[in-house]
C-alpha cells in the first residue's frame, strides 16, 4: 500500500512541525499570562520568558537552515 506522507527526511516536514512547535510555545506562553493561575508571578514570569525564549531559539534555527 502507497504511503501519502513525506518521509521524515523532508525540510518542508520538518519546518512545519518547527512551527507548530513554536505556535503551541507562544500560545501556552500567553495562557500563562492571561489566565488567573495560582502560581507566583515570578515563576509566572520566568515561565513565559522561557518560553519565549525557546520560540525565538526555534525560529532562528528554522531561518537559517532556510537560508542555508
């Protein structure tokens, strides 16, 4: 039987699992800081800056693999 999916070798497969990964980053960031959580703001804090921070790392990795 024919497979439909790209292997996993494909850069376009790879890059669209990359944004995913980033969407679900910068959502989850922003949950954390506009739900009313019963966690500290400056852990809140550190969480979100952590985040972003592996979003940003994410999508410059997937720029210059693009640009490579």
């Amino acid at each position: 039987m024919r497979s439909f999916r790209p292997d996993s070798g494909d850069p376009r497969r790879q890059v669209f699992f990359l944004k995913i990964v980033i969407g679900i980053l910068l959502i989850t960031a922003l949950v954390l800081l506009i739900l009313p959580l019963r966690i500290p703001r400056p852990l809140r804090l550190f969480l979100v800056s952590t985040e972003l921070l592996a979003a940003g790392a994410i999508w410059l990795l997937t720029k210059a693999r693009l640009n490579h």
